[in-house]
C-alpha cells in the first residue's frame, strides 16, 4: 500500500505541474492576445485631432450700466449664435391690454396735477427747458446737442439751460438738482446709468416737473416718455450680418463659440481709453475675422490696433466689421473699406425734436395729449406740430425733412411700454437707418449734411 501511495504521490505531484505549465501557457497567451488586440486597437484607432479655432470674434463693449449698452451686446450676441429676433422686436406689435390700461391710469393720476398748475403755455410763459445728455465729447452726443439748441432755440423759440455732466454719473444727479434749482419747466435726459440715474425722475417727480428720457432709459416711472431705437435689435442685426458672413466663408457647420471663440472687451463709452485694452485683445488673438463696435469710435479703435500690430491692408478689409453706431469714422471706414455694416443711432434732432414736441402737447393738451401704448407712432396723431422743414440758420438745409421717408424715416413703430419704465413709460421708437458700402453717401446721412454753422465733422465733400 505503502508503495502505491508513493507511485500515486508522483503521480499527483507530476500532474500539478503539468497543470500549473498548462495554465501558465494558458495565460500568457491570453496575455499576449489582449497585448495584441489593444495594440490593433490604438493602431487603427480614429485619432482625435484637436479642433482648430478658425478665428474669433472681438466684441467691444460700451458702459455696462447703461441699459442700451447691455442690449445691444445681448442682441448681437443672439444674432450672431443664430437665435431668431423675438416678436416683440417687430416694427407692428400686439401691446398687453393690462400694459395700456396701466399707462392710461397713470398718466391721469401722475402728470394732471403738474398740468394744470406748472405749465408754461397755461401761464403764457416760453419754456424754459434743462438738456441733460451724456456729455461725451463725441460726435455723437454733440450733435444731440447741437439739434437740441437748434430745435428748442432756433425752431421753438423756448428757454435752455444746457449742463454736460462729463459722463460722470454723481455728477448728472447733481445737474439735476441745480437746474430743477434754477426752475427749469422740464428736463430732457440721456442717463448716463439706468439705476443710478433714476434719481433724476426722482428729484423732477418732486419738484413737480415733467422729464423725457431720450436715448437710454431709467428705472423709474416718472418720465412721459422715452425716445430712442430699439437697442437689443440693432445688435442683433449686426450679429446676425456677421454670422452670414462667418457662413458663406466656413460653410454651414461652423459653431459659433466653439469653431470660433467670442473675445469681449471694454466697459466705457470712450474709445480711446479702451484702446490699449482692444489692441492688447487683438495681440492676444490675432486671427480675428469679424469686430462687432458698439460705437463709432471702437471702429477708429481696433482699425489703429491692427495697424499698431503689422496687420496688412488686406487682413484688415477681410475682417468683417459692424456698427449699432455711425460716427465720421465709420464713413472713412467705408471709403477705405474697412466698414461692412452699420445701424446708424437716431440723432441730429430725430430724438430731442420728437421729445420736444411731445412736451408741447402734453402742456397744451395734458394727459390726452401724451402717445399710447399700442397706437402707431405719427406725425398727425403724436406730433402734429412738428417742423420737419425748418432749416439751420444760414444755411437752407432741414435736418428733419426725411422723418417721414418710407427708407430713412422714423414713423410707423408701435408704442410699446419702455425697456425700464415698463408700461407706466411709453416708449416712442425711433429706427435705425442701415448704412452699408452701397448707400453711405445719402444725403440723410448725419455727417454728409452741409451744416457748416454746427461746427460738426459733416462730410458733405463725399455727396459732391
């Protein structure tokens, strides 16, 4: 037995290591395959290649506590990443019943009082009218002024009282204060910040006075009413020009964002502070193909920067640049081909001229005579009284005789409540003018006027 158990002994050692050779060749075949395998596999793998930015777009921003400034980088931002232009952008619009029924309460319970005992026409007085703007010393702002003092002046007839407040916020609150002081009939205000500066309908609501917002609203419900485009439209339509352009250059697929990145720059209304700021974006990201300029003076701002940076003349017409604004810049822009697309900004009197002549009816006629929501903005209906043929002294040139031109004209936009007063605020819209490299040289274009008594930068030599 003992044997037996010797020789089965053997027997099961010798089997354990034929097994244990059996399974180690086992494994290491399997080994090998699963070697083999993940070898094919990073082999014959797709190669994830990084995408590369086929360029960027530089996106200049102005003052972001103006409510204007924030739409229009909002509206472009929309326009260009292909989302549609909402209904309520539309020039013919539907207005809430509530929205209307709002404002005809409150115009009857805010400004009755204030018509029938501080009215200057009721009194046989001239008005006497504080001009409160921005006060940049841009093409722009000066033109406003030079409109204002020319239709309250010259046209009317009225009292004025101008204060610049030199873009400073405190300081625009601080005007106010000074001409409600000096007895001021009313004020015409551009603020310089949507919240900050609703002090001003503050401070005009307690001295019993009517104001008229133009170019940028306030959150506050005292104005009559606020003049000025619709600034979320004009971005968007300079977005959406730039994103055709993106397409019929990189095809249908591009992803904006992604295929090409969105730089943002700037928080000011002033180009040339910004310029360092903008060059050193560029230099930053030197494959830039399309601007979006918030204003006339970026496009003097980034044209400069490429030059700074050794940008050849055809890289710089290659970029596609768009305006919300229009200054002399951007004509030259246009002549040197540089400029792509503009929304050229209500101003030159289309703005003070129409809040002017809703002052007037508001003390001729009080509450009824104030534009509603949801009515079509007119001549006949809110500012019959308008002189669309006056002309500059020394000169025969009228400022205001396209404002009713089917093309460059301002009439024919609903109502609608405000971008901050809602519907105690009717807002008066006044469009855009599209200027392009086919028609930059009407005659209605601001800086072709022959208006050599403003002192401004008009371009009239370009008509000829």
């Amino acid at each position: 037995m003992a044997s037996i158990k010797r020789v089965k002994g053997k027997d099961m050692k010798f089997g354990n290591k034929g097994i244990t050779r059996t399974a180690i060749a086992i494994i290491a075949i399997v080994i090998i395959i699963i070697i083999a395998a993940v070898g094919v596999y990073f082999v014959t793998r797709p190669v994830e290649v990084e995408k590369k930015v086929l360029g960027y777009i530089l996106q200049c921003h102005g003052y972001r506590g103006a409510t204007s400034e924030v739409l229009r980088a909002s509206g472009f931002l929309d326009g260009v990443m292909g989302n549609p232009l909402p209904p309520a952008k539309a020039k013919v619009i539907e207005v809430a019943l509530g929205d209307a029924e709002t404002w005809l309460n409150w115009k009857v319970q805010a400004y009755s009082e204030i018509w029938e005992t501080k009215n200057p026409l009721r009194e046989g007085r001239t008005p006497y009218i504080g001009y409160l703007p921005l006060g940049i010393y841009n093409p722009w702002d000066e033109l406003n002024l030079n409109a204002f003092k020319w239709y309250c002046g010259d046209v009317l007839g009225w009292r004025y009282e101008v204060a610049w407040p030199d873009a400073d916020v405190k300081k625009q609150n601080d005007m106010a204060e000074e001409l409600i002081a000096k007895g001021v009939d009313a004020i015409l205000v551009c603020p310089e910040d949507s919240l900050a500066n609703a002090k001003v309908g503050e401070l005009a609501q307690k001295a019993g006075i009517p104001i008229v917002c133009f170019g940028i609203d306030m959150y506050n419900s005292w104005p009559l009413a606020f003049v000025q485009r619709d600034d979320y439209e004009s971005g968007w339509y300079c977005g959406k020009y730039v994103r055709d352009k993106l397409i019929e250059k990189f095809g249908p697929d591009i992803k904006i964002g992604i295929d090409i990145p969105i730089v943002d720059v700037g928080n000011s209304w002033d180009a040339e502070a910004e310029f360092k700021y903008v060059k050193a974006a560029m230099a930053a990201n030197p494959d830039i193909v399309a601007v979006f300029e918030v204003m006339g003076g970026y496009h003097e701002a980034w044209v400069r920067a490429a030059k700074d940076l050794g940008w050849s003349e055809q890289k710089i017409k290659d970029v596609i640049a768009v305006d919300v604004d229009f200054f002399p810049v951007n004509l030259d822009g246009y002549i040197n081909g540089y400029q792509d697309y503009c929304r050229m900004m209500p101003t030159g009197g289309y703005m003070t001229a129409t809040s002017l002549e809703i002052l007037k009816q508001f003390w001729k006629y009080g509450p009824d005579g104030l534009p509603n929501l949801g009515e079509t903005f007119s001549v006949e209906k809110h500012v019959p009284e308008l002189q669309k043929n006056a002309v500059v002294p020394g000169t025969n040139f009228a400022p205001l005789q396209w404002y009713e031109d089917p093309t460059a004209g301002v009439v024919g936009y609903t109502i609608r409540p405000s971008t901050c007063g809602g519907a105690y605020t009717p807002w008066v819209l006044i469009p855009d003018r599209v200027v392009t490299q086919e028609n930059y040289k009407s005659p209605w274009i601001y800086w072709n006027w022959p208006i050599k008594a403003w002192g401004l930068p008009h371009r009239s030599e370009i008509l000829s």
